[in-house]
C-alpha cells in the first residue's frame, strides 16, 4: 500500500495508488537507448580526443591550400567579366 493513498473514509484511493505506482516504474527505469543528439555528441567528443594538437595547424593549412585557389579563381572570373564590360 501506498503512504498518501487512502482516503478520508479510511478507504484505498485506486487512482491515487496507480498513479504512484507509475511514478515509481518510471523513476526506477533507466534510459536504455540513448538519444540521437546523445550518440552524436558522443561521437564528436570521441572525434576531438582523437585530434593531437599538430593536427589542427594541418587542418587549417590544408583548408587554406583548398580554398584559397578556389576563391582566387572566382575573383579573377569577376575581374575579367568587369574588364570585358569596361572595353567593349
């Protein structure tokens, strides 16, 4: 029997009694699987003990050789396209 769940009369509260009684079987029963934005925080921390501390100077620089030619590419494209308008 539940403390809380009789009634005034003396008498057994059934909805009083259920209640409590699936309070406990949530508050007892853990979280098997775990979330999605759980596994992916646990991923991306699994992925930050992986990088050493060289590894992020090799990262920006390789970023830069990759994005920079790129980049550079496009500004000459504007560039010729402005010349082309500015002599004809």
């Amino acid at each position: 029997m539940v403390p809380g769940s009789r009634t005034a009369g003396g008498r057994v509260d059934p909805e009083k009694e259920e209640i409590q009684a699936e309070l406990r079987k949530h508050s007892a029963k853990k979280e098997e699987n775990p979330s999605m934005e759980e596994l992916i925080a646990q991923e991306k921390q699994k992925e930050l003990e992986k990088v050493e501390k060289g590894d992020v100077k090799a990262m920006i620089l390789s970023a830069m050789i990759t994005i920079f030619p790129v980049c550079l590419g496009v500004i000459l494209l504007i560039c010729l396209v402005a010349y082309f308008f500015m002599v004809r």
